[in-house]
C-alpha cells in the first residue's frame, strides 16, 4: 500500500532513520535536511560516538582529515536532527522495526570486516588484518584487549593501497611524531618499544597500478626516522605499464614520479626503512607457533593482473599486517549480496522505503569526499520516492519507546559532546587533541556525565 501523492506535500513529516554515522551517514542526514520536504533524521550508531571510520580509521597522525568532523558536528545540531549511539541494529532493534517506525531506512553501516588472503599459516598469531591494528591503535572499544608483539625485526605489510601506508607509516613513527596524536596510550608505548627495524610494503602488481595515492606516498619521505627504499629495476616498466602510465591520471604519475625519487635515493642510515616491494603475492606464512617467515612468489603482469611465476621467496619476519581491502557484512533481514559484500541496490535504491549509501553501497573503496556524492545521489532517490507517494506506510510508535522497553541505554548527542569534552579534557595538557576513552564502561560513563 503506497501513500498517495496528497499526502506527502512540503509540509508533511517525512521520518527517516540513518543507520551508522560514519561520512555517508552524515552526508545522507545533511542532504535529507537541507531538501525542501520537512524531514526528521534520526541516527542509530552501534558505538557510543560518532564518525565512523574518521574517529576509527583515519590515521592519527593526520588531524586535518579527521577536522572534517566539524562539518558533521553541524549536522548534528539541525532541530531535525537526532543521534542514537550504543544502538546497534540486529542486537537492539531490528530491521522490520525500523521499517515499520519510519518512512525511509537509509544503511550506512560501512565494511565492518577485513578480506581473507586465503593463504595457509594467515591464522598463525602473528599475522593480524590491518584492520584490528588499525582500530587498536585509533581506539576502538571492540579491539582494546590486543596486543601486537613489535619484537622483531621485520614486519611485513601486504597492499599497495593507502591502509597499507598508513599502517607502514604509523609503525615508522618516532616519539616525536606520535605524541601530539590521539594514538591510544597502549599503540604510542608498543610503537616507541617496538624492535622493528624493517617495514616490507609488499605489492602484487606494479608501481603503475598501485591503489595509493600521492601525498600519501610522498609522505613517506618526510618521515624522521625512516628511510624509504624502491628497487629501481621495480620501475622499469614492461611495454604495458608504460602505455598504462601514459594514459593514467596525473595522480599515478605523480605516485610513480615519488617511486623514481626513492629509487634514486642512498639510505641514510636511519634507524628504520620503509621497503617498497612490487610483482610479489604472499603464497604462505610460516611458523610453528607464530609468524616467523612470509613466503612470496614473483609475479609476472599479464594483461595488467598479476601471474605467479615459479620464483620463489622466504622472508623472515615476526609479525604480517594483511592490508588487501575491507568487506561488507550482512545485517539480518537486509537484502545483502554475498559477492559484492554490499546491499544491492541501484544507485542507493533497494526498494522504496529502503536505501544504502556509503561503503555498504559501493564497496570498501573511495575516500571521505567520496561519500558526500554518494550520499546525495542515494536521497535523490530517497526524496523522488517520498514526493511520488512510493514511500510504505509507518506504523505507530517511536525510537525511544521501543528502546526504552527493551532498557537500551542509547547515548544521545549530548552524551556524546560530554564523551568529547572529557576526551579533550584529558589531552590538553599533553598537548594532545584527546586522550580518547577506550573501554565501552568508560565511555558510557563519561556519557552519562552530561
Ligand atoms: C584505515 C582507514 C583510513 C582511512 N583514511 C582516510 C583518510 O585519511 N582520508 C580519507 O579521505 N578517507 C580515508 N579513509 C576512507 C574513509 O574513511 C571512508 O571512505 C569512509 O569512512 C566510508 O564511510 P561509511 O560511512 O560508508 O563507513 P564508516 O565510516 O565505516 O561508518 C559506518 C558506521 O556504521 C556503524 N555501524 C556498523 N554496523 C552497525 C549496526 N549494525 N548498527 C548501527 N551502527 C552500525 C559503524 O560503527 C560506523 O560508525 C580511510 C579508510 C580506512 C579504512
Ligand atoms: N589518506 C587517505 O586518503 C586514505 C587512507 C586510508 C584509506 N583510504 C581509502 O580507503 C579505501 C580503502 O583502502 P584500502 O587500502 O583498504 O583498499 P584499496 O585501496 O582497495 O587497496 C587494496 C590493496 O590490496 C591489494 N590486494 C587485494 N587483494 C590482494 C591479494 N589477494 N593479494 C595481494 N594484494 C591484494 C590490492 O591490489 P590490486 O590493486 O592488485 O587488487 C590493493 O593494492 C581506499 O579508497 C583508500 O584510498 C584513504
């Protein structure tokens, strides 16, 4: 049953729910209230704070990327707009609830989980996704108790996309570098003990079809204590790559033009270095109880992908970062299509009443600005479906009374501007941007304090 075209003019209530407030859940609630149809946004967030993968996942070491929060933090104090974290859909409230207590229910729920390898000895302690050290060390509630063991010598990071750099990178940091971070307490004491001396960067395919981009490889360079090397015969291009190279955007030149740079450069003896290595695929991890070696094989490129040759490598190494992508997983009750690892849709449309935006549409690819376009092609459709009456009835009842039966002790906006300001608080002295709270207790007591 679709309401009719009468019933939803400009000055009708249009409810919609956002589910997760990462960068696409931000930017859908931003374009949702600034359309012409009165809409109300409520936020559901599994955590007790906002921002997704810009708290989460961004690295600490770069706090101007993480200041896109304040264009978020404007949203959030829109009349219209409410926030509900430490709800987590498919724990505390369900997706046919949703469907039934709002017009619209948007998915913004990001890639929740890392993409296997699929190679013998990745589940040997040791060898880690980049997405759990990634979450240690920005201070995810969930990833706390880990503890990565930085004795050895070598560390090995596999991806040539920009999570690899990041990882490569905060693992090179000095004290100096880390200190005026929010890295937690635990990741800064670990990186400033840790015995590695080597970080090996290790890339499937060539230079010229690396996923990073620019100026995060040109950072790599300016580090203080690290010396980055490139074997320069890794840049003399088959008659592929060059041809590859000649029609690629400015951005891949601009990534192969710092490659050349390296490649020129003498090691200056720093105490660390940074190895780029590309043509090479991980074919095991060896061990008896740990990771004490990485095997690898030489690729060959073949119509730009990457072909294993029989030559073969052993690297002794204590310690693997997997860092090959992120992937979707499913919520119960929502479509969901078990290749993609996203909700299908067309473009961000499941069906009326039901939309994606985001990581969760697309696929765990693109960067922060990325989302904005999303986010506003998927209301587009949101908001043709609510002025054409396509949008399914709501039912009666709100967000709080269910939640409030159920004893869900959900963290509105103002708990979390109260974990914010403790957070900031505990930073100020140090010199710090924050010392964020890294147990769910602590940070829903210091929502509480409100
Ligand atoms: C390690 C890393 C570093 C990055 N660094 C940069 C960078 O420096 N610059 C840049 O431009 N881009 C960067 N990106 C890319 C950028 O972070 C992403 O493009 C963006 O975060 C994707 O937005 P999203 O909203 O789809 O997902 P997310 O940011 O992941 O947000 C999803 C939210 O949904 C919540 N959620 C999940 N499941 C549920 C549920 N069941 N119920 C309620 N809530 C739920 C999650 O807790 C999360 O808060 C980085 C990505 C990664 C992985
Ligand atoms: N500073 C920033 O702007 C920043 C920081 C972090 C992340 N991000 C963005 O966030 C997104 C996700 O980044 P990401 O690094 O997780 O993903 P990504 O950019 O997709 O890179 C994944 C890398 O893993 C490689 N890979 C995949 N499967 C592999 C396998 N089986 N064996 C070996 N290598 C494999 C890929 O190689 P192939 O190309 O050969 O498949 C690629 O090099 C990207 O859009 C990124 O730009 C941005």
């Amino acid at each position: 049953m679709f309401r009719s075209i009468a019933q939803v003019s400009a000055t009708t209530n249009i409810r919609v729910v956002v589910v997760g407030s990462g960068p696409a859940g931000f930017y859908t609630a931003a374009a949702l209230l600034a359309s012409d149809l009165e809409v109300e946004v409520d936020m559901i967030e599994r955590l007790p704070t906002p921002w997704g993968l810009v708290r989460l996942g961004v690295a600490p070491d770069h706090p101007n990327i993480k200041s896109v929060s304040r264009a978020f933090e404007k949203t959030a104090l829109n009349p219209g707009f409410r926030f509900f974290g430490n709800v987590e859909v498919g724990r505390d409230v369900q997706h046919d609830e949703l469907m039934q207590l709002y017009d619209a229910v948007v998915y913004s729920v990001g890639a929740q989980t890392d993409r296997a390898l699929g190679i013998p000895g990745e589940d040997l302690p040791g060898s880690w996704p980049a997405t759990a050290f990634v979450a240690w060390y920005n201070g995810h509630p969930d990833f706390q108790d880990l503890s990565f063991d930085l004795s050895a010598e070598r560390a090995v990071v596999i991806g040539n996309g920009n999570v690899a750099l990041d990882v490569a990178r905060m693992l090179a940091l000095t004290p100096e570098e880390l200190a005026p971070t929010d890295t937690t307490e635990a990741a800064i004491e670990a990186i400033n003990a840790s015995g590695v001396h080597e970080i090996l960067v290790v890339g499937r395919r060539g230079p010229v079809q690396a996923a990073w981009t620019p100026v995060e490889v040109g950072e790599l360079g300016e580090l203080a204590a690290t010396d980055v090397i490139v074997d320069p015969a890794d840049l003399e291009l088959d008659p592929g790559s060059e041809a590859e190279l000649a029609a690629a955007a400015p951005t891949v030149r601009r990534n192969v033009d710092h490659l050349r740079e390296y490649a020129s450069r003498q090691p200056t003896g720093k105490p660390r270095a940074i190895r780029l290595r590309f043509f090479s695929s991980p074919v095991a991890l060896l061990g008896d109880e740990k990771v004490e070696a990485i095997e690898l094989v030489r690729n060959n490129l073949v119509d730009g992908r990457a072909v294993a040759t029989d030559e073969r490598d052993t690297i002794d190494c204590g310690i693997v970062f997997r860092s090959v992508g992120y992937q979707g997983v499913p919520l119960p009750g929502v479509p969901f299509d078990k290749h993609s690892r996203t909700i299908p849709n067309e473009r961000g449309r499941v069906e009326p009443g039901l939309y994606a935006a985001g990581w969760i549409k697309r696929g765990p690819s693109g960067v922060i600005g990325t989302n904005k376009k999303d986010a506003t092609e998927t209301v587009a459709l949101l908001l043709e479906d609510a002025r054409l009456g396509k949008l399914p009835p709501r039912g009666q009842g709100t967000l709080e009374e269910l939640l409030a039966a159920r004893c869900v002790e959900a963290v509105l906006y103002a708990g979390w501007e109260s974990i914010d300001r403790a957070e900031r608080a505990a930073g100020e002295p140090r010199g710090r941007p924050r010392v964020k709270l890294g147990s769910w207790e602590s940070l829903l007591e210091a929502a509480r304090a409100k």
